[in-house]
C-alpha cells in the first residue's frame, strides 16, 4: 500500500481549507445581504408608518435591544447613541462590501 506523498497532502489540505474558508465567506455575505435587506425595508416601511420618529425608535431598538446595563446609577437601558449605531452600521456595511469582492461564488467552485 502507498502512501500519499507529503506535499500532496499539504497541497490538497490547503486547497481544502482555503475553499471552506471562501464558503464561510459567502455564507457569511448571505446574512449580511439578507440583514441589509431587512434594514432597507423596515427603514422604509417605518418611515412611511409613522415618520423620522418612528424610524429612529425602531433604530435606537435594534442597536439596544431588550439589554439592561449596569451603570453606577444601578440597571437600566443604555444611553443610545445615534453616532455609535451609525459607526456599527458602517463596520457592517464596510464588512459586507469587503466580501462582496472579496468573495466570488466562482472562487469556490460554485457556478452563479
């Protein structure tokens, strides 16, 4: 019985990897998209509801949740800030551009 030559074994690791890694990516961009499209529409769908207060109460929910934080004034909900959720919101789309051309479904083999 013969065994594998190392640097086959490496080679093909490797290329095993590097294609699960770009997997990761895409699916990874396939949330990111499908969060950008829920963030359009409910932005929209909001604004036209109940106007510009309605769309900052439903922005200052989804960067705050249900959360309580522990302050020195005891629990609560955090103080919001609409320059910190707008940083977030940047990081996330920076994020999803990145891997909009940094991943390709033809760089995993996958055929659009």
């Amino acid at each position: 019985m013969r065994i594998l030559a190392t640097d086959d074994n490496e080679s093909w690791a490797a290329s095993l990897l590097v294609r699960l890694m770009r997997l990761l990516g895409l699916l990874l961009l396939a949330v990111l998209l499908a969060y950008w499209l829920g963030f359009v529409v409910y932005t929209i769908k909001n604004l036209i509801t109940g106007g510009p207060h309605a769309v900052l109460a439903w922005y200052e929910h989804l960067d705050t949740g249900n959360r309580y934080s522990a302050s020195s004034e005891g629990l609560g909900f955090p103080q919001w800030s609409a320059a910190k959720f707008v940083l977030r919101q940047g990081i996330l789309l920076g994020v999803t551009v990145g891997l909009w051309f940094g991943v390709r479904p033809r760089q995993i083999g996958l055929k659009p």
